[in-house]
C-alpha cells in the first residue's frame, strides 16, 4: 500500500469491514463480499490446509475476514500479482488486527502461495 487513500486499499477495507459485520449479525453484504460468501468453501478449505493448526472457528474474525478477502484475490480473483495482495492484507492486518495479525496473515497467505506453486 503506497497510500491510505488509494482507492483499492479504501474498497478491501470495506469489504474486510462488511466479511467481519456478516460473522456477527445475518444482514446484507455489498455485491463484493457477496463474491467471497459465494466462493466460502474454496476459501476456508485453503484457509484450513494453510494454517491447519487454527481451526476456522477459533481464527480471530478480524483475521479472518482478511485472509477470506486475500484468498479470494489470490485464487479466485487473480486480478492482481500475488505480492501486491499479500502485501495489501498485511496492511489491513496492521490497521484492523491485533499485535500477531500481520504475522499470522503472512505465514498463512505464503502458505498457500507455496502450495500453488
């Protein structure tokens, strides 16, 4: 991220912010994390192989919401190089998660990365 005003950095914050209000309270999501709750058993079987020692259920939801958003960009999505994604979710991880969220992210984004290769 170059800048926080970017406006690809501005739309992942708000889909990361629409995924983590979904997992407490069953109400509408904008066409963006709708395309991520379409993809969700893709995403969170990646999830599970990458970091098989967090089940989904104890992930911390910020975490999480970031990591759904990043594998959906990365193995769905592929519309931006894999670095730039992993970058950017790191980022989200420093604004929204706790003091290991970026590491925790890392780890699991460069997980999947070395199994798609």
């Amino acid at each position: 991220m170059k800048n926080p005003l970017d406006p690809r950095h501005k739309k992942r914050q708000k889909v990361v912010e629409n995924l983590f209000k979904k997992s407490f309270y069953n109400q509408p999501i904008d066409r963006e994390a709708g395309k991520i709750f379409v993809n969700l058993g893709i995403i969170d079987d990646s999830i599970k192989k990458a970091a098989p020692e967090f089940p989904i259920d104890k992930i911390n939801r910020v975490d999480l919401a970031i990591l759904r958003l990043a594998i959906f960009e990365l193995l769905i999505e592929k519309k931006e190089p894999p670095k730039v994604i992993i970058d950017e979710a790191i980022e989200l991880a420093k604004e929204y998660g706790g003091e290991t969220s970026p590491s925790f992210i890392n780890g699991a984004l460069g997980n999947i990365i070395a199994q798609k290769l």
